[in-house]
C-alpha cells in the first residue's frame, strides 16, 4: 500500500495510507471537536479531501476566517434545500424552482434560482424557518464521485437544467463530485462543514435579479442573499453595521442633503451635481489641484472627443471595446467620446522632441470619461457611466522610476489621510503569463514599486501574475468607518503604450530611448469618491469639506440687522455660510441645521445684539460660550484648514 507524509502543525510528521480523507487522519489522531476543516498545502479542504501527495496539514477551527468560508457555503446549501422544500412541494414539475449556482461571498453567500413567480420579502422568513429545521436535524453532508453520464442523467431526471449545462461545460477529465445533506443534494466541489449543524447564526438579507452567467440575453433569475456565522454575537455586530451602513447609504443621503441626483430624463449613471455637493467637488478640486502644483506637476485640459484611430493605436478598441460608447461620423470622420484620457497626454508628450534632460514630466487632469456599463451593475455614486478621473501621467527614464513611484505614492497617501482615511491596505501585482516589454524590464518596474512600498513602511500583499499586460501595479483599497473596504488610488507602470505611439526621447548618447509611462489615479473618480466621503462620514463632513459651514440664525425679528452683519463678515472670510433669519422658532432652525448636518449654528438673540457676540452651537449639540466673531473666525481656523483639521478632531 502507498503511503504519504504528513506535516502537521507542530512540525511532526506522520505516515499515512494514500487516499485517506482528511477526516480518517483527524478522527485517528484524535483532533478535537472544534475542527471543521482542514488546509492541505495552503489549500481549503473538508473531512472528504482525499491526500494523495505528501502534504502540509493544518486544522481549520469553528471560529477561523477559514471556518467561516465553509460555514457560508453549507448556509447556502441548507437555503437552496429550504427553498426548493417549501415551494416546490405545491407546483406542478414545469413550474418547479430550478438551482443554479451558490457561492461563498465576502461577508456572506448568495444562491440564484430559475423561479418564474419571484421571491417577495415576505418569503425569506418562510426560508429562515425551512433552514433551522434542516440546521436542527444536523444533517451530515456526504460527498459522492459521479460519472459525467451519472451525473448528467441524475440532474436530467430532476429537471435541473442549469446543473445539465455547467456539466456539459465542464473538462472531460474533470472528477464530478455531489454533496448531499438527507434527500437532498447538489452538484457541487465543496468544501463544506461536516453537518448542517454547524451552520450557527445565519441571516436571510435580500432578493435581487441577476442574469444567468451576467449575460443579458440569458434568463433573468432569482438571487437570495445571505450571510452566516459561527456565533450569534459575531451575526448580531455584523447586522447592527448592516442597518448604520443603511442610514449612511450615500444614495440616500445625497436626495436628503441635495447634494447630487441621477436622473431617467438624463440617462442612468450620468450624475448631476446639486449647488451643496459642487461646492464641496470644487473645494477637492482646489486642494487636488495645488497640492499637484507643489509637487511638480502640469495641469492638462484634453477634449471630450477624439479621432476613432487614437482608439486602435491605443489598443483600447481591441481590448476595451465593450466598455466603450459607440462612435459617431462627423465630416465622414469617425469620432470616439473618450473612455481613458491616456492617449490625450500621449500626443501632447509626442507634439515635440524631449531630451533626457526634460524628463521626468508629471501632467495631471482632471477629466472626465464615460464608459458603459451594464444597467444592472450601476449603483449611486460607485458605479456610473460618465465620471471625472483624477488622472495623471508621469514620464520619465528607466532609472527614474523608484523615484517617481515613490513620490506617487507618498502623495496618495498624503492624499488619503488628508481625508480622514488612515486604513487601508496595499496590493502589489506583477507580471501575468502574456506581458509586453522584457522580462528585464518588468523586473525593474517590480523592484521600484516594492521599493517604494517598503521605503514608505507599507505593507502589503502580492498578487503574483495580477498586473496589467502592459506593466506591474500597485492599487490601494481604503476603509471606512465601518471597516469595507473601497478600491481608489492605483500606480501602474507601462511600457505598452509608449511603444503603440512610437514615443522616445533623446537620450546622454544622442540616441533615442522609449520612456517609461506611469500612469497613476489616486482618488479614482470624484464621483466615487464623493460617494465614499458621503458614507465614511454619514453625510456629516468635516468642517473644512462642508457645503455650508455655517449657518447664522436670528431669534426675533430684532437681531435680524446684526444677524446680517455677522454673516457678511463670515463671508468676506471665505466661509460657506448661510443664513436662517425666518420668524420661526429657534427650536425648529436648530433641528434642520441638525439634520442638514451644518457644522456650526451662530445663534444670535437680544444678548448677541448688545454684546457683539455670536453663540455657537456645534453640529453634535453642544453649546459654546458667547464670543465675538473675530474669536469665532480664530476658533474654527484650524478646523478649516485641510493640512490642520484632524488635530482637531483629535484633541
């Protein structure tokens, strides 16, 4: 009998029979009741897996990250199985719900289901209740090898036929396993928990449509979300920040603090900005602006539309093609509305000879693009069709690049933590099977992106074979408040797209050289972003990024002439500042200066009039002492000063 070696944990190893489960090792080792799974050289496992080579194995417990992906992916098991008990017992076979597919998710799964009648919210606790009972009756899950004419015939027979397809679709040598839980099963690679009744806590969260397979002309199907645990406390935290990411919903609060709108009559994913979130877009694009003017860069202004050509030696035609508009004939010229503005600061590079001795350039633009996206896929602020990249361009010479990366990236994160995001983690991505350039090449790009990452104390992870064929990446994903993560600021060097439009420059030998082109975005989009501020901060900015950032209200019809005086000053001062001088209650101008989220009210009554003072009332309720408006304007200086505000916030 063959054997095989095993690692485990503590560095002991240990011979076993060849093909023996996971399971068999921990039952005969004795290892405890905590374990649900297994790694086998660094790969995700049950108790089914087969060990067939020498491996490394380490146990994966109850309450592990690992853990909780075989939790989530049993949970969808038990809810297909719930679904498919509680509706299909009274159809006719034709109208019987059919599965489709049900993976593991961040923070949950999801199953999509052919169901002709649609799920309506009032069925997810008919579910929930289906699923405890097939949770209590801790039913194990056994995985089955099938035959590929075994398998197909089984799912032919249930009238499954999406299962039918992804068989079909599947290499010919591929082993095709079942896992079954009681009476019933589905076609399916696991891993899973050893029983249903390690699915814990669980929560049903919504319905969607999705298409089959994401492709439109495909049917529309039925998508139940959810999520899973391994304790109720662990669910419990993770609902409550469900329901304050609802109350943050940048959607939401947009309509309330009008501050943007996406409208039918315009197009979907085309955003209007309302006067209250342009002002704050043009108080980021100031501070975007000038801060890129200190550190050496050009502002480029590039038209909206382009030849159709500069899209073909681009390549974005032949690679990108689905995400673009369609062209338009103006003079029997065939015009493209642009997707990227690379090509644009390419040209403007390419309209005169540039020595060694010019370089490195840094241009930045700030333009906007439009791109099509699936309806289905659009969503706010986060996902839109027509958008303004905080795009820049850096070219220079190859020994330049640590250098330029570097900057880049110390400038983002400048950028980040200016706006209140200190969390967040780096991905380095490197070169993919097919790449352009020399592997040379690449291996100098690689080492300066991890230079600068390291120099800069940054961690982070790599993703080996994920970079873009035209050069290495380093993208950075920020979190908020509520810990999600957003994907922004991304550094990518590229070394296609200067040799597509013959780019060079002359170099100490008087021959020509190719630069080397970084492109970098450290915002992404300013609609995005917006969307992210908006969530992050749960509408209520920082003083500095507020639309209105004062609010002056008069008590009585007395104060009104002083009141006025008090909000011309404020404004010579550059402050957004409004005005309430309406006779109503100042119990009611309190409550909507609340709830449009102003940072501070300057209340103003008989007392303010004799005194010359102002009385400050800050946007979480507190009440500041009388002061005049000089103490005021003194007081409030550093909070509105985007390089000073967060000492403020926290002192």
């Amino acid at each position: 009998m063959e054997k095989v070696q095993i690692k485990l944990p503590d560095g002991e190893i240990k011979t076993f029979p060849k093909g023996m489960t996971i399971g068999q090792i921990f039952r005969s080792l004795g290892i405890g009741d905590n374990i649900i799974g297994a790694r086998a050289n660094g790969r995700l496992v049950d108790f089914w897996f087969e060990v067939d080579l020498d491996s490394t194995i380490e146990p994966v417990t109850l309450n592990s990250t690992s853990g909780l992906e075989l939790i989530r992916h049993t949970a969808a098991h038990v809810m297909a199985e719930a679904v498919q008990s509680v509706f299909n017992k009274d159809m006719k076979p034709n109208e019987r719900i059919k599965v489709t597919i049900g993976p593991v998710i961040e923070n949950g799964f999801y199953y999509d289901f052919d169901y002709s009648r649609g799920f309506v919210p009032e069925d997810l606790e008919k579910i929930e209740d289906k699923m405890r009972q097939i949770i209590d009756e801790d039913k194990p899950l056994i995985r089955k090898k099938v035959s590929r004419e075994e398998a197909i015939r089984i799912f032919e027979n249930d009238g499954e036929t999406y299962k039918v397809e992804i068989i079909n679709e599947l290499p010919y040598n591929e082993q095709i396993t079942i896992y079954q839980q009681g009476d019933w099963y589905d076609l399916c690679r696991g891993p899973h928990v050893p029983s249903t009744g390690y699915v814990k806590a669980f929560k049903l969260l919504s319905i969607a449509g999705a298409y089959w397979r994401g492709d439109e002309k495909n049917p529309m199907l039925q998508r139940i979300y959810g999520t899973a645990f391994s304790n109720k406390r662990d669910l419990d935290e993770y609902l409550a920040k469900i329901e304050e990411a609802k109350k943050r919903d940048h959607r939401r609060l947009g309509r309330e603090l009008d501050l943007f709108s996406i409208q039918d009559e315009i197009g979907p994913g085309l955003v209007l900005w309302h006067p209250k979130g342009a002002r704050i877009r043009r108080v980021i694009e100031d501070f975007w602006r000038s801060q890129h003017e200190r550190r050496g860069y050009d502002i480029l202004f590039t038209p909206h539309v382009a030849k159709l050509d500069l899209w073909k030696t681009s390549g974005h035609l032949d690679f990108y093609q689905e995400y673009m508009y369609s062209s338009m004939d103006i003079d029997d010229i065939a015009y493209q509305i642009k997707p990227m503005t690379c090509p644009f600061h390419i040209m403007i590079y390419k309209s005169k000879v540039r020595s060694y001795r010019d370089l490195p350039l840094r241009w930045a633009e700030i333009g906007t693009v439009y791109r099509y996206e699936r309806s289905g896929v659009l969503h706010g602020l986060l996902r839109v069709r027509g958008f303004s990249q905080d795009d820049a361009h850096i070219f220079c010479r190859p020994d330049q690049i640590e250098g330029e990366v570097l900057g880049a990236l110390d400038l983002t994160i400048f950028f980040l933590r200016t706006f209140g995001f200190d969390d967040y983690e780096a991905y380095l991505s490197t070169r993919p099977e097919k790449f352009v350039g020399s592997e040379e090449g690449w291996e100098r790009a690689t080492e300066a992106l991890k230079g600068a990452l390291e120099t800069k104390g940054v961690d982070y992870a790599t993703d080996e074979g994920g970079g873009a064929f035209y050069g290495p990446k380093i993208d950075l994903r920020i979190k908020d408040v509520l810990g999600r993560a957003w994907q922004c600021s991304t550094i990518q060097v590229d070394f296609n797209l200067p040799e597509r439009f013959n780019i060079n420059f002359i170099g100490d030998d008087n021959s020509r050289h190719a630069p080397i082109m970084i492109h970098r975005a450290l915002l992404g989009s300013f609609e995005r972003f917006f969307g992210i501020l908006i969530e992050h901060y749960g509408g209520a900015f920082p003083l500095w990024l507020s639309p209105v950032q004062v609010r002056v209200a008069s008590i009585g019809e007395g104060q009104i002439s002083y009141a006025q005086d008090v909000y011309e000053t404020l404004k010579k001062h550059d402050l957004r500042v409004d005005k309430d001088f309406r006779n109503e209650k100042l119990g009611l101008k309190v409550r909507e200066a609340q709830l449009e989220k102003i940072p501070y009210l300057l209340v103003i009554g008989e007392k303010e009039v004799e005194n010359k003072t102002v009385t400050p009332r800050k946007r979480g309720g507190k009440n500041l002492p009388s002061m005049t408006t000089e103490a005021f304007l003194g007081l409030i200086g550093k909070e509105n000063d985007p390089h000073m505000w967060r000492e403020v916030e926290q002192s």
